[in-house]
C-alpha cells in the first residue's frame, strides 16, 4: 500500500492505497486524525485528484464527524447522522471518544488502522483485505475491551461505505418471500433512509444481505459506475443506506445481535462479519461478473469439481419413501443420464409426515427390508451416485432426541413453544449439540456410501432463549448459532472431502457467503414453476454464481406467473446452473423421457462453461424474450459461446412484428469475429450478432433454445451462411 503524491485538499497525510485487478480504494485520516475516510473508489486512477467525497468542512446544525464520509464511526463524535459503533460501560453513557493510535499496511493489499478509548477501555480496528484476482475488498472490524470492566455493545456493524451521487441514489436490492426469493427490486433515494434486514437467525426468504448502488442520473446498465456490498453472515443481518446532504449515500452493514446489545468481557475480542465491497464500472451486470469471480475463489479447489446432474425424489414421492419405488425412480433417472440419485425427506425412522422422525437419523428399516446399505449398492449398481437429506438443526417434540435432550431447544423458561412445520430448533450454538450433529453426520457418511448431502433448515428460531445460559447480553445467541453451523459445515469438508454438499433453508433462506465458501451448491427456492423459477434466478445471478445454483426440472405449476410452459422450457431454465431433476419421471411419456436425455447430454457438453464462463444477462424476465450469455474463458477459435434463451411472452410465440423473429443482442464479442451454431452450422459475424442479435423462431410448441457458438475466426462469409 502506497500513500499518493497528491492527497485530497485539507487531509492531513497522504491516504493509503489499496489496489485490485482493476480498482483502487484509497483511505485517509480527518485532518485531526478523529476519523479515518474515503477519499476514493473507483478504476485505477480514480485516486488522482481532488476526491468527490471531500466536504467544506463548514457545517450547520450538526458536527464535522456527522458530515464526513467516514470509514466507521462511533456515537460519540458522530451524534446525529447514524454511527456504526454504539458502545458503553453498563450504567453509564453511550459515547465513544477514541484516537487514532497506529496504522499497518503490508503492500497494496491490506491494512489496519487501530483507535483507542481508553477511558471506555475499548481499541477498535479497522481492517482492510483486497481478494486476489477480483475487485473485492474485505472489511471487518476487531473490538477488544481493554479495561477492566465489560463493554457493551449495542452497536457494531462490519464497516460503512460511501458512495457519490449527483443528487439522487438508484438502490437495486433482492426482495421477496418464500417461494419468491431474489426479486430484483430497484428504488430511488433523495434523501432519507432505506434498510433491510432479517431477525430470523438466518439472512431470510424476504431480502438478500446484498445491495448495489448507482447514481440515478445514470442507465442502470452499460458503462455505469457500479458500487456493490454483500455481508458474509449466516444469521440475523441489517444493511442501511442514508442519503446525506451533498450527494453522497453511505452504506452501513453489520450482524443483528437477537439480545440488542453484546456484552464484552475484559481482555475479549469481538471480530465482525466480514463485508464484501464491490466495483465494477460496467453496470449491474458488470458488478454480477465481479461477485461471480470473487465466488468462483470462495470454492477454491472445490470449484473444479464436477457438479453431477442430480435426481431428487421428494415431488415425486414426498414422505412415502420406500425401496422399491425408489429405486425405480432411479433407473428411470439413470436412463436419462441422471448422475446422482437424492432421497429426500422421509427415509428415517418416525417420518411418515411432518409431526415426527426430525432428530432420530437412522434408516427406517420398514422402508428399506433389505437394509439401506443394500439399497445404496442397488443405486450404484445403476451407475448413480448416492445422496440423502437432512435437517440437522431440527426437532420433532414427539421424537427420541427430544424425550432424552428437551434442553437441547431453543425455549424461554416457563414459557410456551411454538411449532413452526411441526418441529423445534435445536440450539446449535451449545457444544453438545455440535457434537451430536457431528456425530451424526460422521455416522451416516462412513457407514454409508453416500457422496451428497443436503442440508435443509425448514423453520427459524421464535422463542430464542438458552434457560441457565447466564445474563442474556452475554449469550449471544445469533453468534453462537453461527459459530455451531459453520463449525459443522468445516467439519464436513475436511472429514468428507469426496461429499458435496447443498446449503438449503426453506429454499434460499440462508445464503451468504459464509454459506457459499463451504458447500458446493445451494437451493434458491422452493418454487420450481417454469416462469416464476426464471425470475428467481435472473434475480439470483446478480448476486451469486452459476455454479452454487442448483436448479431442477419438476412440473410444477406456476405460483406467480401460472403460464404454461414446455419441458424444453423447464430444461433450459435450469441448464443455466447446476441442473437437477426433481418431476415424477415414472409419469413422464417415452418421448418426455427421449426429450429430457437430450438436453440431459447438451447441458453435459456445455455446463464447463456454464459454470466458469464470463455471464450476460440479455434482456429480463419481463420482456418477451430473454436469455443468458456464457462466454468460455478461452481466447480465439474454439472458444464457445452458450446462450440460453426463452420466449416469455404469449403463449402462441407470436412475434412483436408478425414474421419477424425475436432476437437478442449478443454482447461482448469480438465485432471482427466469426461465429459458427454447432447445431444448425450457420455462421455469423461478431458485428451481425452485437447490432442485429440472434435470431429466434418462436411459435406455440417451441419456446426455449439452447445455442452453442464456436469461434472460428476473424471474417468471413456474412451472417446465415455456413
């Protein structure tokens, strides 16, 4: 990190610099080294000059710290407009008053920058850390008590972020509810305040903890100054943005303590979430590229492996799970090219709905005669790989585990509990419900062959009380909760390495980065009707990788939107992820089945590039065409490019202009370029497919397609010749 030759006017030193691939983020003191601020965020260079956050320094009816556009800022010096850190002695009063006392840096690529109360007894660090090979930065903060009295702390977010505006601030967010998850949702602020956030225990179904900011006075897409956070937080989160005077938005993010307050013991550290910051200067869809790369290095060695076409039995079967009909299932599956067979919910002991069975993980002997091991061998046998579900943190009052543990769940003394799905929550901050869980899972993984697991949580936590816990401040029990599954999902990857394992909650109740960085896919919703799914994960792909999104072809109804659509449909949709099956195949036609092997072999051919290729989102759900673009990270002839389009407007196909075909702009390709359809071998030239776009011929009984372009070089014959 290297301070610039040219700080903005009236800093007092030079900010430090930190660099990634293709940004720069650079920071300095106040001029009284109260505060540490921006001074820019952007494209290299952007630190060159004055910077657009800088403020007169002249304020009326509120302080010089309630203007600036701080880093992090505690109530105290910041009384007015929203402080990240409110802390105190209990019995006294809240206000932190700290200096700065010590800056490291090692290179461009970290830094950390220490203030002291020492009155409170409380040091606060500030912490930076670039992401190699992305445009993310890393920041947390680490708040240690000093003194020889705990801290409390009723305030403590990740980090704050400031973002310039001419006047008003574009905010793109993902709303919705079960079944409806990742609605892209787009606002404009002035002034004033927007916040989201989740009490659930669990980031929720309702908003996602990711927001991008742009300046409303510019296009949402193209050439656009993009500004992006996610939290990496498991349980219960806020995100809020405040239009300030002046043209400025300042994001704050942090965890959401269930007791509102944490106390901090002598000599303990409380280190925050970590918040992921984002640049792009290519709009939405630029900054989506940036968090898919920055996912791409959270599964690490584990992003190369192969992610199977998976068979799920639960729509087909629900509760009533038995051997026979399951393995039927699965050489249905195996005949269309399925690599994994999943059972899911029903297949222990006392699980024949949702009133018992959840806690007591043995095989229902009943369901399988034979024995489940046998069973498992009859799957392989199939050339299938095996999975299972499971719902760890959950319950039933009526099962074994609940007899012999009751203190396991979460209650208030004295008090009733409520079923949410029939079941209770087991408080998995405590260490003997870890070990169970471990346990648990260390027994199914080595007795059984089984190389998928998927973790399901079907309710949150409402009476959130640990009775003998102590003083409630000093439980927090969010944290704890937090620590237990991300104890037991570390366990899992470094006892099973060869198990890959789906994060589920309701469908996409808990997905965040901390989630992301250890299980190799996750469910975005419950919902799988053709039309709804679409706009899920068009929504889903803003925020987070093709290659965690486990989608499957069922044939279900639509929820939302109730329009038919074909299977060819359904299979594209969910080619454009990690495909899975989940329909009743056994009721599927021959030609259904014939149908689905064959999109079943061209997602094989192309899921590579699916997966690792560089993503455009062409079009929304919204307009009567759409599509998604995957270019291969490869460079010159051979490189292919996969575009998954649909027809989501009348159900007859008909064109806006009758005998015209719809088309899509493809965008990103070399103009000089030429492009060859595997399927139809039509050639086309780059230029053709960035100005005029790809033809489609919709009609009533097509309304998908899959193209796969190869390049095969530079010029060439014109569009429509091979």
């Amino acid at each position: 990190m290297t301070p610039h030759d040219a700080p903005r006017s009236g800093a007092s030193r030079p900010p430090w610099v930190l660099r990634t691939a293709n940004t720069v983020y650079a920071v300095t003191l106040s001029p009284d080294e109260g505060w540490a601020e921006l001074a820019a965020w952007g494209p290299h260079g952007a630190e060159q000059g004055p910077s657009p956050l800088d403020w007169s320094r002249r304020t009326h009816f509120i302080t010089p710290a309630d203007a600036a556009p701080a880093e992090y800022i505690p109530y105290g010096p910041r009384p007015f407009t929203g402080a990240d850190l409110v802390a105190q002695r209990p019995g006294e009063e809240r206000g932190v008053w700290w200096r700065f006392t010590g800056a490291t840096a090692d290179g461009e690529h970290t830094l950390r920058l220490v203030f002291t109360d020492e009155t409170l007894g409380l040091t606060t660090a500030l912490c930076y850390e670039t992401v190699p090979g992305t445009d993310v930065i890393l920041r947390w903060t680490e708040l240690t008590c000093t003194g020889d009295a705990e801290v409390r702390l009723e305030r403590f977010d990740s980090a704050a972020v400031n973002i310039p505006v001419t006047d008003t601030a574009r905010l793109t967010c993902l709303t919705g509810q079960w079944s409806q998850e990742f609605t892209r949702t787009q606002l404009e602020l002035t002034r004033g305040r927007f916040e989201l956030a989740s009490t659930q225990a669990v980031p929720g179904h309702a908003y996602a903890p990711w927001l991008a900011v742009q300046d409303a006075a510019e296009p949402a897409e193209g050439a656009t100054p993009t500004y992006g956070i996610a939290l990496e937080w498991s349980g219960s989160w806020r995100i809020s943005a405040d239009a300030e005077p002046g043209g400025a938005v300042r994001v704050r993010a942090g965890r959401l303590p269930h007791e509102s307050a944490v106390r901090l013991a002598p000599g303990a550290t409380l280190t925050t979430p970590r918040l992921a910051c984002a640049f792009s200067p290519d709009g939405l869809e630029g900054l989506a590229r940036v968090w898919h790369r920055y996912e791409r290095r959270l599964s690490g060695e584990r992003l190369h492996r192969s992610r199977p076409v998976l068979y799920n039995s639960w729509e087909a079967t629900g509760f009533d799970v038995e051997a026979g009909g399951q393995l039927a299932l699965a050489r249905a599956a195996a005949g269309i090219g399925a690599e994994l067979f999943v059972v899911d919910d029903g297949w222990f002991t006392g699980r024949r709905d949702d009133t018992g069975g959840l806690g007591d993980w043995y095989p229902d002997p009943a369901k399988f005669p034979g024995g489940f091991d046998r069973f498992i061998s009859q799957v392989r046998e199939l050339g299938l790989d095996f999975g299972l579900w499971v719902e760890p943190e959950a319950v039933s009052p009526g099962s074994a585990l609940h007899a012999e543990h009751p203190e396991w769940v979460y209650r208030v003394e004295g008090r009733p509990v409520t079923l949410v799905r029939n079941q209770l929550l087991l408080d998995l901050g405590r260490t003997d419900v870890q070990d169970f869980v471990i346990a648990t899972l260390d027994r199914l993984l080595g007795t059984y062959a089984i190389r998928y697991l998927k973790w399901d949580m079907n309710r949150p936590p409402t009476e959130r009380g640990r009775p003998g816990g102590g003083p409630v401040e000093s439980q927090d029990l969010d944290a704890a909760h937090v620590a237990g599954y991300l104890r037991v999902l570390d366990h899992l990857r470094s006892a099973h390495p060869h198990v890959t394992v789906e994060g589920c909650a309701g469908g996409g109740g808990r997905i965040d980065h901390a989630t992301l960085a250890r299980t190799d896919v996750v469910w975005p919703s419950d919902n799988t009707a053709p039309l709804d799914r679409l706009t899920i994960q068009y929504g889903y792909l803003h925020a987070h990788a093709p290659h965690t999104m486990s989608s499957w072809v069922t044939d279900a109804p639509g929820v939302f939107d109730p329009r038919p659509r074909s299977l060819a449909f359904r299979f594209v949709s969910s080619m454009c992820g990690v495909l899975g099956i989940g329909a009743d195949i056994l009721k599927w036609t021959d030609e259904q089945r014939a149908e689905a092997a064959h999109w079943v072999a061209r997602y094989k051919e192309i899921r590579d590039v699916v997966h690792h290729g560089e993503i455009r989102l062409l079009n929304s759900p919204a307009d009567p065409t759409c599509g998604v673009q995957y270019d291969e990270d490869a460079q010159g002839a051979g490189a292919r490019t996969v575009v998954t389009a649909w027809n989501t407007g009348p159900l007859d196909g008909a064109p806006l202009v009758p005998g015209r075909p719809a088309r899509l702009r493809l965008r990103g390709l070399d103009p000089a370029a030429r492009y060859r359809d595997q399927a139809s071998g039509t050639v086309y030239g780059g230029g053709y497919l960035l100005h005029s776009g790809l033809p489609f011929h919709w009609s009533a009984d097509h309304d998908a397609e899959l193209v796969v372009l190869t390049r095969v070089g530079p010029g060439g014959p014109p569009a429509g010749v091979s």
